[in-house]
C-alpha cells in the first residue's frame, strides 16, 4: 500500500468516526498532494517520495506557523498546528535523535573534507540527502554549523 492510499484509508476512517479536524487535515493534505501529481503529470508518476516531500514541507510550515501564533499570542491557534504537526508526522519515518544525526554529519564531513563554514554547502547536500525524512533541516544545518565552525 502506498503512502498516498494509506491517507486516503486514514480519511476514510476518520469520515466514518466523525472526527471533523482529522477529516480537515487529511483531505488538506490530499489536496497538496493532488498538486503535486499535477505538477508531476508531464514528467513521471508520483512516488511515495513525492508523497513524503509534501508532508515535510506541511510540517515545516506548520513548525512556521507555530513560531508566528506563539509570539503573537495566539496560543489556541498554536495548538491546533501542533495538533496538525502530530497528524502528519504518523507518515513520517522516525526522527532521529541529535547524537544519530550529528553522527551522519561527521561521516559526510569526512568524506568532503570539508573544513570550515565556507563549505557548508558541500555538507549540507548530502546530509539532507541522507537523512531525508528522518531529521529536521533546521537542526541538521545548526549542527553542520557547529561541527564546522
């Protein structure tokens, strides 16, 4: 079953029990989806690659959101996103802790020898690349920063 049908599985279920924020997020995030297919159409069927991509890019803008409601002083509307962050992160894969990750940054460092913040590009590239999914960008680029700093 591919990522894409298991959220349609989700909505299904979440139609049948009422639950109303669930339904919301889901069929919001289908839509997302769909342009991303449409987008794709001319090129290549959509993959659960595709799929996962959507869903970091919906999770770091509700991480966004979050930051702006929190210093607005608009918490009510800061745990709704949150609440939409834990909905989605169900497809995500398991994020890795800091140590895993700081880890995956020193073999790459290593294997580009790269030596001071000036080569933060040719680190950050494959990192990403590697830990697609299963790490924050916002954290993997602080610890490139302090691994090569």
């Amino acid at each position: 079953m591919s990522l894409e049908e298991k959220i349609q599985a989700e909505l299904k279920t979440a139609l049948k029990a009422g639950e109303q924020e669930t339904v919301t997020s889901l069929r919001t995030l289908l839509a997302k989806i769909k342009d991303e297919r449409i987008k794709l159409r001319t090129k290549r069927e959509i993959t659960d690659d595709d799929v996962m991509s959507v869903l970091l890019t919906a999770v770091k803008r509700h991480k966004e959101s979050i930051e702006m409601y929190e210093k607005g002083g608009r918490p009510e509307l800061a745990d709704k996103e949150k609440k939409e962050i834990e909905l989605l992160q169900k497809y995500l894969p398991e994020q890795l802790s800091e140590e895993d990750v700081e880890k995956a940054v020193s073999e790459v460092i290593k294997q580009t020898g790269a030596e001071s913040i000036k080569d933060m590009g040719k680190v950050m590239g494959p990192v990403m690349g590697r830990l697609k999914g299963k790490a924050d960008g916002k954290i993997v680029q602080d610890i490139v920063r302090r691994l090569l700093s």
